[in-house]
C-alpha cells in the first residue's frame, strides 16, 4: 500500500535525519492524501505538527514573537488538533494517545 510505505519513509527518514521540517510535514500529508480513510495516516500528520510545534515552543523561549509565530503563522497547533481529530474520527485505534494530546493542545 503507498500511503503505508510513504509512512515508513517519513518514520526512517526522520530517524536518519533525512528528512527535517518542511520535507517531513509534506511527506506525511503525502501519506494522507494517498489513503484518506486511514486513521494511522491522520494520526502520524498530527503527530508531525506536535513534535514541530513542540520544537519551535523549546526554541523560542521566552520571546513572545518567536511563540506566536510557532502557534499561528506556522499553522502546527491547527494541524495537529487536525489530525488527531480526523484520526479520532476514522478510528477509535489511537484514542489512548490522540485524546489526550489533543486535551492538551487544546487547553495550552
């Protein structure tokens, strides 16, 4: 299955630094748009968001310009509300790590 390999590459190219950012993000909305209905797909798309909001979060410290750009200009909070909640409603599978995370960016 494409989208299932387009995972793969996205989950062994970030592992092997291959892909970062930008590169990552599009390979995951690859995998999403090569299987809609897939759950795991939505999941691993909001999963990218949070880890790259989260990195933005950590980088940015303190100045305020640096946290607004990571929660609004970059679109990562939004994208990964998006995502878990697309994967929540394709499939109850993620619940017990999507949930929560989704409670979390959502009260942040």
């Amino acid at each position: 299955d494409e989208a299932r390999l387009r995972l793969l590459r996205c989950r062994f190219g970030a592992s092997a630094g291959d892909l970062a950012g930008a590169e990552l993000l599009a390979a995951h909305k690859r995998a999403v748009d090569a299987a809609p209905g897939w759950s795991k797909a939505h999941y691993a798309l909001g999963e990218c968001h949070d880890r790259l909001l989260s990195a933005q979060l950590e980088a940015a410290g303190t100045d305020l310009a640096s946290i607004e750009k990571a929660y609004v200009r970059e679109g990562h909070l939004i994208g990964a509300l998006k995502g878990y909640g697309a994967a929540l409603r394709r499939s109850g599978r993620h619940l017990l790590r999507a949930l929560p995370r989704l409670m979390a960016l959502w009260l942040r």
